[in-house]
C-alpha cells in the first residue's frame, strides 16, 4: 500500500494559522515536542523538535533520522540536532536571537523533560501552547476528512467480516484478533493515539453477554474484562454463546486518521430487552445527529442525548449504570480519540464546520450485558455528515 505524505499546502496552511495565533498571544515562539502534533504541522513523526518563531522561517531540529524526515516533511529547514543543550545556539544561527517568550505543549510533556527546557532555555518565559494548539486541530481540513472517510471504509469491510468468522464457542479475543487482521490487511495502523495522561486505545473492544456489564478505569460507559489484570479492559478469554448482545466498539487508524464506530451482533436472535434498547440508542444518535450543526452548543447536544433517553425509559442504564454514567455522549477524533469537541456536559461551546466527532450513545445491562450504537461525523454548513458506512442493523448470525 502506497505512503501518503502530508501535502506541501497541508503544512503551510498549518504553520500559517499557528503563527497567527502566537501573534495574537504576543508570544515570540511555539516549540512542538509532542510526536502527534509534530506530525500535524510537519508531516513527520521521527525523534525531532520543531521551532515554529513568529517572524523567522520554521525550523526543524531533528535527532534521528534526518534523512527520513527530509522525504516526508515539507518543512524546509532540517538541521541535525546532537543534544537538547544546542538547542538555543540552534535557534540564535538559524533565527538570530533567543525567544524571550515561548510556547511549548505543557499538557503532555514530562515534568523531567519540562525542567530540562527551563534550564536549557535559561530567562526564557516558557508558557502553555496546548489549548492553542488544540484548537487549531479541531478543525479539520478537506484533506484530513478524506482520510477518516478511508478509515470509514476499513470499518466497513472490519464489520462486514463478522457474520462470516463468528462462530459459538470462541472467544471475545480470538474474534478479536481475527478482525484486527482483516483491519490491517487494508491499512489500519491497529493503533490509535489518546493525549491523556497514562490513557491508551486500541482498535478493537468486543463484549459479549455479561462482560459487556462490566466496568473498568477507562472513562466509557463499559470496560469489559480485558486479558488480565495488566490490561483489565476490552476482550477478554470468555467464549462467545447464543442470544447474547455482541458489542463490537472497533477503531480504525489510517495514515495517522481515526474514526470510532460501534455495532451490534446476536448468534441466534437476540432477546427483546436488547432489541428494544438497541433501538433506543439509535433513536437518541438520530435526535443528536438531527440537531447538531454550526453554532448548536455542545452541551445542548448532549442533554438532549439525556432527554430522549429519559422518555423512553432509559435513564437507569443510559451511558454506565448508577454512580459511573460517563459525563459525555460523544469526543472529538482525528489523529488523537480525545480531540475537542466534547458532547458531554458543560461543554457549552458550539460546533463549528469542519470539527470531526463521534458520538456512542450505550445502555449498560450489569451482569447481563451492553448494547449500543457509534459512528464518527464531520460538521458540515448545514448539519453533519457521517463518516462510517457500515450497515447499523442488529445482525443476527
């Protein structure tokens, strides 16, 4: 499969509306130290830093391998880079001066590494560019949308894969592995990337029966068993029976994109509990989705999430069961699965066109199991446009 680079126009636009930021915060400079943002405004993910000054040509700073990231990135300064000490020696030949003031992504980078740059950048005031940063990345551009449609494509072949490889007897992993090998067969990374602290995701999560019910620190509605106590989360070794809810919550990655989409299965018909509660999920999604669009405020999205599913008498196990409901219906995606926008509560800001977003409205049955629907939209002038294709009907084996 052939490599995309990030275009030249990609790059250049982005570098663009970072500058304009920092001139607007009066900054001198933004230094990106994290890989996912560094690959955003360089089009590279190898061990380098990029210096991004306000009125000076952007400069590349690159550890390993500097010959790599002249093939990939269309930044044109790449200068090789020793150690962190030359870094301000670096920065006063290429740039002429020392930043008296500079941006870095305070959100993400080790208190050991932080305290290294502050006596690096010695009478450098140092501040936070990650909300700045973040908010450059919500909005995503023609070329960034075109990938996730690709990674929507994956998906849909990932769950057309299902009726065809289920079978009773084996186990949430062994399904799981199966579909990761299909996912990567046509380009999915199989990793997907999360900004939080000590968070991790992965492509796939199959539940099924009772472990669907079961909880564990990841902050969604369900956790599953996972393998062990070292990864207590996702798939686990449980066999798969008849007539129980199958909940496939399976990522896909493609060129650094990802979309987030969840569907159902049953071998053999599914009681009529979880059909009607599946049923449900997919009403809330379509009232959602129905009223999202520019300038709606997402908090408003999400408590009508909670309305519709409190008329049709879900409350109880809407998004968790008691004491652990998650605060959101829906996250922002892109490179990263936490990405603004946020549809959770007291997230009062609007939709914009051009923000990337799935939404997982979920009912948690403890003991018994979790059903649920997901998919990734783009916001468009008028409303929103879905990402994933896969078909959403209950399949029954």
């Amino acid at each position: 499969m052939e490599k995309q680079y990030v275009p030249a126009e990609e790059i250049e636009k982005r570098v663009h509306t970072l500058r304009s930021e920092v001139a607007k915060r009066e900054w001198d400079a933004v230094l990106i130290v994290q890989n996912v943002d560094l690959f955003y405004f360089s089009g590279t993910m190898q061990n380098a830093l990029l210096f991004v000054p306000l009125d000076g040509e952007e400069t590349l700073m690159v550890k390993k391998y500097r010959e790599r990231v002249q093939r990939e990135s269309a930044i044109a300064r790449v200068i090789p880079l020793n150690s962190w000490n030359d870094m301000p020696a670096l920065i006063v030949e290429h740039y002429g001066r020392t930043p008296q003031k500079m941006g870095i992504e305070l959100d993400v980078i080790p208190a050991k590494d932080y305290i290294r740059l502050q006596e690096i950048f010695a009478g450098v005031e140092i501040v936070d560019s990650s909300s700045l940063i973040k908010a450059i990345r919500k909005i995503k551009s023609t070329y960034e949308i075109g990938l996730m449609k690709q990674a929507g494509e994956i998906g849909k072949i990932v769950f057309e894969e299902v009726p065809r490889v289920l079978k009773e007897g084996m186990t949430e992993i062994e399904l799981a592995g199966i579909l990761v090998a299909v996912s990567m067969r046509h380009g999915n990374q199989n990793y997907l990337r999360m900004r939080a602290f000590n968070a991790y995701a992965y492509s796939w999560h199959v539940l099924s029966g009772y472990t669907g019910g079961v909880l564990s620190y990841i902050d969604a509605p369900m956790g599953g068993m996972g393998l062990s106590p070292a990864f207590p989360v996702g798939a686990s070794h449980k066999p798969i029976k008849a007539h129980e809810p199958i909940l496939i919550d399976f990522g896909i990655c493609y060129n650094g994109y990802q979309i987030d989409e969840t569907r159902m299965f049953s071998m053999g018909e599914l009681p009529k509990r979880f059909k009607d509660a599946y049923r449900a999920t997919r009403e809330i999604e379509a009232a959602m989705t129905a009223a999202a669009r520019p300038g709606v405020s997402c908090h408003d999205i999400y408590r009508m999430g909670w309305e519709v599913a409190r008329r049709l008498g879900y409350e109880e196990h809407f998004m968790g069961p008691p004491d652990y409901k998650t605060r959101f219906i829906g996250h922002g995606i892109g490179l990263e699965i936490d990405e603004y926008p946020f549809i959770a509560q007291n997230h009062d800001y609007p939709l914009e066109e051009g923000m990337t977003f799935a939404l997982e409205p979920k009912m948690v049955f403890p003991e018994e199991g979790a059903v649920g629907i997901e998919n990734t939209f783009v916001t468009s002038e008028e409303g929103v446009e879905q990402l994933t294709p896969a078909e959403e009907t209950l399949i029954e084996v």
